[in-house]
C-alpha cells in the first residue's frame, strides 16, 4: 500500500490519535447551548491576537507618533478600519463574553470539586481580559485614553500603603508621559499575551482532565462525542458572534477623540463602558471612605470568587439547592448591571461635534486660492491630512505672514491671512485631526460659515465659540426668520434704533448675508 | 457507549448519516468562513500596504545667473516626503547644468549602478562613484566602469531667473 503525506505525518507525530482523541471527547448528556461560551471567548481571543498582531505593524507607542499612527492605520491602511474596528470593539465581546461565562460557571456549579484549579485559572484568565482592556484603551493616545488612564493611576495611588509605590511603577515614573506608553505597550503586547495563552492552555488541560461538568442535574443517557452534534453548536454560536462583531466593526466606527494634551484641564474624562460600573461605585464612597469603592469591595468580591469553591462546599450543583450562592450570584450581577446603568446616564454630555463653523470656514480660507497656491501643488504639506507638526502660535503666524516661516527660495504668499482667518484655518487642521468626518454641507451653507467663521465669530458665540459681546448665535433660528435676520444683519439700526452691532450692508455682498440669514434661521 | 459507537461508526443508517454529513459540512463552513473573512482582513492590512502618495512636485533649485555653462552645480533639495504616518524630510542631491544653449538640466546624483551618491570632480570634469569606480561625463553620459545608463535626468523648467526642478 502506498504511504500517503498524511500517513507520513501521522507514523511521525501520531496526530490521528491526538485528533480522534480531542474531537471524540464524550461529553455529559445534556450538554447544551449554554456550553458553547467558552469556545465562543477562545475564538474572541484569537481574533484578538490575530488582529493585534496586524495592528502592531502599524503603531507606534511613543507619544509623538501614537495618535498619527493610530489615526494612519484607520484611514490609509487597507481594511484598516475594520482591522482596528475588529479590535477595540472585540475587547468589549471578550468582557461581555467572560462574564457571561463565569455566571454559567457560577449558577451550573461547574467551579465544585475537583475543578478548583480550572475555575482560578479561569478567574485569572478574567483579570488579564481585565488587564488588556485597561493597557489596550491608553495606546491610542487620544484624550479619552490618557485622562481615563490619568484617573485610573490615581485610583491606583489611593490604595492603602502601597498605592504610591503601585503608581509609580504604573507610570514609569512620576509623570504620565512616554515611558507610561511603552511600558503599557509592552505589557498589552508582550507580558499579557503570554500570560493569556499559559492560563488557555492550563484551562483547557484542566477541562480535558476532569470532563465538562455538564447540567447541574445529570441526565440519565450515554455520553456523546463532542463531534460533531456539540462542535456544531460552538461553530454556530462562533459564528454567530463573529458576524455580530464584524458588522459592528464595519457599520461601527472605533473612537479617536483628538490627540493627548496633557495641558488640557477642560476634558472630562470617562472611562471605556465595562469600567462604568466601578467608576459609579467610586461616587459613592466620597473623601476618606474612597477606597472602600475604589479597592475594598472590588476585592472583596475578587475573593468571594476565589474562595467560592469553599464556601460552597455541597455535593450538588443544583441551583435549586444553592439559593444563597445563586441569589448571591444574581444580585452582584443585578449591581454590576445597574451601576454600570447608572453610569452610563451619568456620563457627562459629549462635547459638541468637531467641526464647529469656525473650522468650516477654515476649510473655505484653505480650499480658496491662497492656501491652495502651494499646498495643493507639493510645495508645501496637504492640509487636509491634518498633521500638525508645529503649536498654534507658530501656524499662527505662518498663516498670518508666511515669509516669516519660508524666506527665501520659496515663493511667499503675495497676501497673508488676517488673524480670525488664521484662526479658522488652524481650527480647520484641529477638526482634520480629530478624525471625525466634516457635516455635509451645501455651498450655500459653506459660504455662510465662511463669513461667520471669520466675521461674526468676533462678538457673537456660536456653538460654544466665539466673543461675547453679541448674544449667542447658537439657536438663534428659534428666535427670528431668515428675512428679518437679513434686514438685521444689513441695518440692525433700520429694526432697532438703538442697536450696537455695526451695519453690514456695505460690508458684505447681499449674497453672503442672505445665506448667512438662512444658515443662522435654521439654528433652533 | 455502544449507541455512541455505532455514531461514530456510521453504521446507524441513512438519516443519521445525512444529518453527520451535514453537521460536518457546517462546521467546516462555518470555519472557513471566519479563517477567510479574518485573513481577508488581515492579510490585506498586511500585504496591501498602502502607497505611499507620492505626488510630483516642482522644487525651486536655483537660479540662472548663478550657473557657470557646462560646470555642474550641487543643489540641495530639501523634499517632504509622506513615509505611512510620518513626513520625511529628505535631502536630495541634483547636478544642474547649463548648456552652452543656456538651457538648464537636472542630472540626479544617483549613481546608476548600485544607487551610491556620485560627486562631481572639478579637476578631471567627471561624476565620481565611490563605490565600484563608475565614471560619467558632466552631462550625466557613462565615461568607465559598470554603470549600466547614463545618470537619470529631471525635467526642469525656467520661471524668469528661477530654476525648477520636477521630483
């Protein structure tokens, strides 16, 4: 009989019997849908590393070039979006997918004698989830991750006795800065990954050696493979999740807020969703008493957990026989989903969008004709890419007066650009850099926001920017019409006698102040 | 045991076999559906790198009066360049030369052979390559060694007394 490659490798390896072995495994009778939680985390886990390890071509963990290469692999890598999209909200599917797991566990009994170590190693397993999702949220270094990483530090630091210590090491020294950056860096690529595939591993030897548990209450009937009839179903539920997790990847878009400014006191921070909950825990233990929520009760619970196959130490795994572990069980569930609730309700309101008027007037000063002259033609960067390489005083006055930056062999600009079209080009780059995409707008629109961009914005507020010395144009469509809104801005004296604001009628052509009074009118 | 067996060795007629058939083929659509839908995704963020979007640029190099004819002059280009998330600034070395018709051309200073920088040597008017001795005219024809073309040419342009070059 002839040899074939696979009888080769099999007379060599005896992978036949290790495959027979794995896929004819007998499990319990019973054995149903709420078993397939744990492959479903396997392939969560391997979508991550698999992912990760892409993702990781691209990054960089230096604060310099975090943001740009985060922001490089979600609009210029191929599939980048999605790739990232598959990752950040895959560290949300693993969470979910884990604590669900852990409740099957709980409520089934499965953690009782002998299957102690099985259930720590999966406990541990739970607190590395726990641990990639803390170090994997700073990487982007955009302001989100840096302030929920700043509040997470001092969290650290409000331990008992070793909490200063805890946070030094957390930081890399005593500020959040690069060397905070690489460590996590290494941590979330390096260190936790193989902790992660150890503990998988230690998991799934120690549920080969004792068997899958099975239901609480044996079922009379032979043991059946775990071919085909249950590898079906951890296929399904797999793909089932996967596709969940795909299309919210593709239709979802994975948060970038604006780069990390340490200098910014103005941003609230809030930390990723699964944290909620802890950080609601926080608001209720105010001044001295903050560790009680902060590190007291979390690992209180963390120990319960632990200790649980000793505090439950019956021969049934019944949960009808179990009602203190169950109804244990099922009220920090309860807590953990309404303090999560809560927070989320508590979330302070999102700043407005990125793109306020004064940067879609920025984006007409950069598409007219001055800008244009040597930023579209190679001469200088793409202003559309957003990089911003120099601070505002120095775009300030390059914008304002560009032979001051470029003497010499290149052309400088005939004209440069007054200070509020500076300032509106300059916001125009922060809003590219934001990620965000610009609103659509009309032309129409786009000609009103560029007088207003660059006019208006003096005295009036708009959208939380601008002078004060004019009311604020925010919603001011709910107080007047295009027309009168038109005749004001041409003549305020013409409707008020005594009027402040200067008349625009010889300013501005007619044009522009009638779509400036249709832009503001539609403001309610 | 027994029933499991008789399964596993489908010997338990025609339904259940259809119904393993089936099973078996699920689960390997299943699988390869994932495998291929991650590697699509994957291997096109790894293997589909992104070009990097280069765009023709005319760069000032210098101007006409400064330019002896014939004697080629070293130029010092200075060309941001996007390198995925980075701008690279790199320096660009270009020979301009006037012609006895006054016309200006751009010879790079990379050697044909194998890429090394070439310089010009005033006293034997010829490009010098350090690395395997490659010899070239000062306008850019080979003279010696193994250069296998001449050296490459930039399209230039005059804009009054100012000199560019394309990159």
């Amino acid at each position: 009989m002839r040899m074939t490659p696979a009888d080769w490798l099999d007379e060599r390896t005896g992978y036949r019997r290790l495959v027979g072995r794995a896929l004819y495994e007998p499990l319990p009778n019973g054995i149903n849908w709420w078993f397939t939680l744990g492959s479903v985390l396997l392939l969560l886990l391997v979508v991550q590393f698999v992912t990760g390890a892409a993702l990781v071509m691209y990054y960089v963990p230096a604060p310099a070039y975090a943001w740009e290469s985060v922001r490089y692999i979600t609009a210029h890598v191929t599939f980048g979006r999605v790739l990232r999209g598959l990752h950040v909200f895959g560290a949300s599917f693993i969470v979910v997918a884990a604590l669900a797991h852990l409740v099957r566990v709980v409520v089934f009994g499965a953690y009782k004698k002998p299957r102690e170590l099985t259930w720590w190693s999966g406990l541990a397993l739970l607190l590395v989830v726990l641990a990639f999702a803390l170090t994997g949220y700073l990487l982007p270094w955009d302001q989100r991750a840096y302030w929920a990483t700043v509040v997470t530090i001092n969290i650290a630091k409000s331990a008992p006795v070793a909490g200063p210590w805890v946070a030094d090491l957390l930081r890399g020294g005593t500020h959040l800065g690069a060397l905070t950056l690489s460590r996590w860096f290494a941590i979330h690529v390096v260190a936790l990954p193989a902790a992660a595939s150890a503990l998988v591993v230690a998991h799934l030897f120690l549920m080969r050696r004792h068997g899958i548990a099975g239901p609480p209450r044996r079922r009379p009937g032979a043991a059946r493979a775990f071919y085909p009839d249950h590898a079906f179903r951890d296929a399904a539920a797999g793909g089932l999740v996967f596709a969940a997790l795909l299309a919210c990847a593709v239709f979802g878009r994975p948060p970038l807020a604006a780069m990390a400014d340490p200098s910014d006191a103005t941003y609230v921070p809030r930390p990723e969703w699964y944290f909620l909950g802890l950080f609601q825990l926080l608001k209720y233990f105010p001044g001295r008493l903050e560790p009680v929520g902060a590190h007291l009760l979390p690992a209180a619970v963390l120990l319960a957990l632990v200790l649980l196959p000793w505090l439950d130490r019956s021969e049934s795994r019944d949960p009808r026989r179990r009602r203190i572990v169950i109804g244990g069980t099922l009220s920090l569930v309860a807590s953990v989903v309404a303090l999560t609730a809560l927070g989320v309700r508590n979330l302070p309101a999102d700043a407005a969008g990125a793109w306020g008027t004064r940067a879609l007037a920025g984006r007409a000063v950069v598409n007219g004709d001055r800008c244009a002259r040597c930023h579209a033609r190679g001469v200088g960067s793409d202003l559309s890419r957003g990089r911003m390489t120099r601070d505002v005083s120095w775009i300030e006055s390059h914008v304002s007066d560009p032979d001051v930056i470029a003497p010499g062999i290149r052309p400088a600009p005939a004209d440069g650009l007054k200070p509020l079209e500076a300032r509106a080009v300059i916001a125009y780059v922060t809003s590219t850099r934001s990620g965000e995409p610009p609103p659509p707008v009309s032309a129409d629109q786009e000609r009103a926001a560029a007088v207003i961009g660059t006019r208006c914005i003096t005295c009036h507020t708009i959208d939380g920017d601008g002078g004060r010395l004019g009311p604020d144009l925010s919603h001011v469509g709910s107080r007047h019409d295009a027309g009168w809104l038109e005749k004001w801005i041409a003549d305020p004296e013409a409707l008020k006698p005594e009027a402040e604001m200067p008349a625009f009628g010889r300013q501005l052509p007619p044009g522009d102040i009638a779509a400036v009074a249709r832009f503001l009118a539609s403001r309610r | 045991m027994n029933v499991q067996r008789r399964i596993v060795d489908e010997e338990f007629g025609p339904v259940w076999i259809e119904r393993r058939q089936w099973l078996r083929a699920a689960i390997a659509a299943i699988g390869a559906g994932i495998a291929a839908t991650l590697s699509g995704i994957v291997g096109g963020a790894v293997v589909a790198t992104p070009g990097d979007r280069q765009e023709e640029q005319w760069l000032p190099a210098g101007r006409t009066g400064d330019l002896a004819t014939g004697v080629p002059t070293a130029v010092t280009l200075r060309v941001t360049r996007q390198d995925g998330y980075y701008d690279a600034v790199e320096r660009q070395v270009v020979f301009l030369v006037k012609g006895t018709d006054g016309d200006v051309r751009a010879l790079s200073s990379t050697c044909t052979h194998l890429g090394c920088r070439v310089s010009y040597d005033a006293a034997a008017d010829v490009f010098k390559c350090p690395c395997h001795g490659g010899q070239y005219s000062a306008d850019g024809r080979v003279v010696s060694g193994p250069p296998p073309r001449p050296l490459e040419q930039m399209a230039t342009r005059v804009e009054g007394a100012r000199v560019l070059v394309k990159l």
